[in-house]
C-alpha cells in the first residue's frame, strides 16, 4: 500500500514538473509572441510615419502647405476613400448581392431615381453655396456630416433587407457627395498658390483622391467579407464624422467675403449663361460621361451574362479570362486610365484647356470605333482604359475653365449646372448601356454609341469653326471701322497724335505735314 502511494507522488511530481514546464514553455512563447507583435506594431507604425511624411511633403509641396491646398487635398483624399468604402459596402447588398436578371431591375431604379434630385441640383444647391460662400468651410463640414449620419441609418437597413432605406441613404451619400466636390471646386482659386496653375492643382487633388479610393476599395472589400456591410458603414460612418472636424479646421481664406449688395436678386447658370468656352467644354464632357456610363453597365452585364467572344468560346486560349478575372482587369484598366488622366493633366500645366477637352473626346471617339471593329478582351481593356482617361482628363481641364471664366459670386452655381448636367449625362449613358446589353451584341451597342460621339465631336467642331469666323469677321468690321473714322478724329494717321517738337511756336495754327 505505502509503494502505491510513493508511485501516485512520484507520478503527481512528474505530472506537476511537466505541467510547470508547459506553462514556462507557454510564458516563453506568449512572451516571443508579444515581442514580435510589438516589434511588427512599430514597424508599422514607421512604416505609416514615413508614408505620412513622404505623402505630407508631396501635398504641401510648391507652397501648398501656406495657401491651405495642401489641407483641401487632404481632406479630398479622405473624403474619396470614405466614398469608396460606402460604395464597396453597398455592393454586395444592392447589386452584386441579387442574381444578374433582378440587378438589371434593381440598377436601373437606382439610375432612375438619381435623375430626379441632379435635376434640382443646379437650381437650389448651386445658389444655395453661393449665398453661403462666405462659410463654404462650414458647408463643406455639413456635407461630411451629413454623410455620416446617413452611413449610420443606412448600417441599420442592411441586416433586415431594408432596400428603399439603402436606396434613399445612397442617393443622398451621392448628392452630398456631388455638393462637396461643388464646393471644393469653386475655392480652388482661393487656395492656389503663385507657383502652381489650376489644371496641375486640379490634378494634384485628382491624383490623391484617386489613389486613396484605390486603396480603400479592397481595404473595404476585405473589411466587408470579414466583417459584413453594416461594420464597414459604420467605419465610414466615423471617417465621415472626423473628416467634418478637418473640413471646419481648413484656413479662413476658404471663406469668400460677400461681395454683392444686400437685396440682390440671387442668379444661378445655365447653359445660356456660362459662355460659349465653358458650354463647348461642357458639352464635349457630357458625350464622354454618356459613353462612360454606357460602357460600365454594357460591359459588365456582357460579361455577368458570357456574352463576349473570350467567354462565349469564340476565341481559343482565352479560358483564363473567367467571369471575375475580366472584371477585375476592366476595373483595374479604369483606374489606372483615371491616373493617367491626372498626371497628364499635371503634365500639361495651363495650356489651352479648350483644346484638351476637345482632344479627349476626339480620342474617345477614334478608340470606341476601333473597339467595335476588334472587338475582344484586349479591345475591351483598351477602351476601358482610353474611357477613362479620357473622363478625368476633360473634367480637369473643364474644372479648370470654369474657375477661370466664371466669377466669385456665382462659380458654385456653375459648377452645380456642370456636375448636374455630367451625373445626368452618366445616368442616361448607363441605362442606355442597360438596355443594349439585353442584345447580349457587342457590335451593336458600340457602333450606336461610337456614331453618337462621332456626331456630338463634329458639331462641337462645326459650332468652333463657326465662333472663330464670327470672331475673326468681328475684329475685321471694328479695324474697318476704327480705319474709317481715323481722318475725322486725328489730323495725322497713326495710332496717337504725334509728339510736339521742343520749339514749338505756339502762335501759329497747327497745319498737317503730309498736306
């Protein structure tokens, strides 16, 4: 009996030696562990101190940091990214998340309903920035804020399904948006610095805002998988609330003192109004935004629906290009064609906006041609690329003219017409695009949409050649008048009356030379 009990304490000994060994080797590992997290945590943190340092010295660059530019992109920046995740977060939930026959029904409401307020923008939200022009940081602010508020609404609709709660929420997200980068633009000019034009300042907010949506996308993807919708909504609920902090902390000389006279009727743009310079760029970038959206929403459904050579088997060893690899080169091609869009516009500095408008569309039209002619899965990157490019090229170049030419007192109304009129353009070209892509013919819907641009680039031109003849006859009638009435005005021909000599006798009448 007492050897068993010796065994037992032998054996209890033995147990209790390895059990404290297992919790040393434990101590051991969650130490190594802990380290190692620490270590990689201040990696990181440096790693994010040297891309904020890097990143800083790139926005403030140029005197930006003095004029406050380098703030305003910054704050764009962070706008973009939270537009960004809100888009990532709506996917699953309002297009992607149905099969392809009811997101064709759900796609075209949205469209649809997105006509109605972008109808209304230009006449409200335009003079309503314009009347608050001397606290565009505080409209600024309420756009983020609002924003906020509405993540927050729509973060509660996604877990029972509320679909007109997500759809009124996104459609308000995408106004505000709209009112944001309305009033963005119209204070460009208050933040320029001496060193930089408004084209290459134009494209340096592009360039930050494009990159920063770029990152945040599949940020936001990953955060929706792991997480769900309503977490990722709920993030861009936070953003959205800090970055109206940032908004209202931009310098002073954001706000523009009121310059008109109290009682004045307020005065918003049209079309009619803006000038025959703004109107051609306005015009030539609704035909792109028509096909921009077009091309979006006809080639996704084509491909969701294998209706393309590369899927359908009539292209042989092109079996790689599955329905989610296409998709993602299309989406890659597009964003890289937006940031060659804006380093080219950086390139270009001021020359001649008016022209690079038009030299956008002209390539847009020659590349859609082309497409429809070869039309494959490296025609269709081409153009996705070309499309896109070509879209923030213009709209940086029209963004430009429109700070130029129009006025303090009333730019945020025409840029309020402007982004009206693209949004409508984009809406239309998607539903056109939407209803084409039923012919599941790729032919078809890129020979219509190529003959409209080939007819919308001809008219500008016509309509240009026009205004210069009539400017040129102009100048023509005033030197022909201004030659005829010389004689009668001026004793001696020329451009002044002739100087007086040093020992002019003053006592006689002056008489002509030439007589």
């Amino acid at each position: 009996m007492e050897g068993g009990w010796d065994r037992a304490r032998e054996i209890s000994r033995r147990v209790a030696r390895g059990a404290a060994d297992a919790g040393r080797a434990s101590v051991r590992a969650s130490r190594a562990t802990a380290s190692g997290t620490v270590r990689a945590g201040k990696a990181t943190a440096k790693g994010a101190r040297k891309v904020g340092t890097a990143t800083r010295r790139l926005t403030y660059a140029n005197g930006a940091g003095r004029t406050g530019l380098g703030r305003l992109i910054e704050l764009s920046a962070g706008n973009s990214a939270s537009d960004a995740l809100v888009t990532v977060a709506l996917a699953s939930t309002v297009f992607f998340g149905v099969p392809v026959g009811e997101a064709r029904g759900s796609v075209a409401l949205y469209l649809v309903i997105t006509m109605v307020p972008f109808a209304l923008l230009a006449p409200f939200v335009g003079p309503i920035l314009d009347r608050f022009r001397s606290g565009r940081r505080y409209v600024m602010a309420g756009t983020l804020f609002g924003r906020g508020l509405l993540c927050f609404a729509m973060a509660a609709a996604v877990g029972p399904g509320d679909l007109p709660t997500l759809f009124i929420g996104a459609l308000g997200v995408l106004v505000l948006s709209k009112a944001y980068n309305v009033s963005r633009a119209a204070i460009m000019p208050s933040v320029l610095p001496a060193d930089i034009t408004l084209v290459s300042a134009n494209a340096r907010v592009a360039l930050f805002t494009l990159v920063s949506a770029g990152v945040a996308v599949p940020v936001g993807a990953g955060l929706t998988a792991w997480l769900g919708s309503a977490t990722v909504l709920r993030v861009a609920m936070v953003a959205f609330l800090l970055l109206g902090v940032v908004a209202v902390r931009l310098p002073r000389h954001v706000d523009s003192p009121e310059l008109e006279e109290e009682g004045a009727a307020p005065r918003w743009r049209t079309l009619l109004k803006v000038g025959p310079a703004v109107a051609e760029a306005v015009w030539a970038n609704v035909a792109i935004r028509v096909f921009s959206g077009f091309l979006l929403f006809f080639l996704l459904f084509l491909v969701q629906d294998a209706a393309v050579p590369w899927l359908a088997g009539g292209v042989a060893g092109d079996s790689f290009f599955d329905v989610p690899r296409t998709i993602a080169l299309l989406a890659g091609a597009a964003g890289l064609g937006g940031l060659a869009g804006a380093a080219v516009a950086n390139w270009t500095r001021n020359n001649a906006p008016q022209l690079i408008v038009l030299v956008t569309l002209a390539v847009t039209v020659a590349t859609a041609i082309v497409t429809a002619i070869f039309f494959g899965i490296w025609a269709a990157l081409a153009i996705s690329l070309v499309t896109a490019f070509a879209q923030e090229l213009g709209k940086l170049a029209l963004d430009a003219i429109v700070q130029r030419e129009i006025g303090e007192e009333v730019r945020s109304s025409t840029f309020g017409v402007v982004e009206a009129m693209l949004q409508l353009a984009w809406v239309f070209g998607g539903l056109v695009g939407l209803v084409l892509s039923l012919t599941q013919s790729s032919t078809a819907g890129l020979v219509t949409l190529a003959a409209v641009l080939t007819v919308a680039l001809g008219w500008l031109l016509v309509a240009r050649g026009r205004r210069v003849r009539a400017a040129r006859r102009k100048l023509h009638r005033q030197r022909a008048e201004a030659a005829a009435e010389a004689p009668a005005d001026r004793p001696w021909p020329g451009a002044g009356d002739p100087p007086l000599p040093d020992t002019l006798d003053t006592t006689k009448p002056l008489t002509n030379p030439n007589a």
